[in-house]
C-alpha cells in the first residue's frame, strides 16, 4: 500500500486529500496513467512529489510498499 495525497484544485477534483492505493504494478508512470484517468487529471499542470522530493513521472521510477506520493498544482512564486 502506499498512500497518495492530493492538495488544491487536485483534492478538489478528487474529493479527497489522501487514500491508500495498492497498486497494480511498482512503476510510477503506470499508477499515474491509471490516477489521471480515474480522476481526469490531465487537465491540469501537476506537480509530482514521491517521498518529498520532486520527480518527473515520466522517468522510470519504481514505487515500494509504504511510499507517499504527493499529487500537487504548479507552485506560484514567493
């Protein structure tokens, strides 16, 4: 299980902030197609954080049991 936390307009298009997902495969880019398809998240810019640190989820990135993906909009400046 990892758990998946959404903030702004994503946990709004989500109705959630965080859930617990046990994912199909341990590849990133595949739990991301299967998110972004569940929730429509194409339509927006995001922001993709695992374990804190940002990653592009279109590098091949394996994901582990307990891991914490953070789903985030583009950051304004500050």
């Amino acid at each position: 299980m990892i758990t998946v936390k959404y903030f702004g307009e994503i946990a709004e298009a989500t109705n959630c902030n965080e859930e617990q997902i046990s994912p199909e495969s341990n590849n990133l880019s595949d739990l991301m197609e299967k998110l972004s398809k569940k929730y429509d998240l194409d339509r927006f810019p995001l922001i993709i954080a695992l374990n804190q640190n940002i990653v592009d989820p279109n590098d091949h990135i394996n994901i582990n049991n307990n891991d914490e993906l953070a789903i985030l909009p583009p950051f304004a400046g500050g």
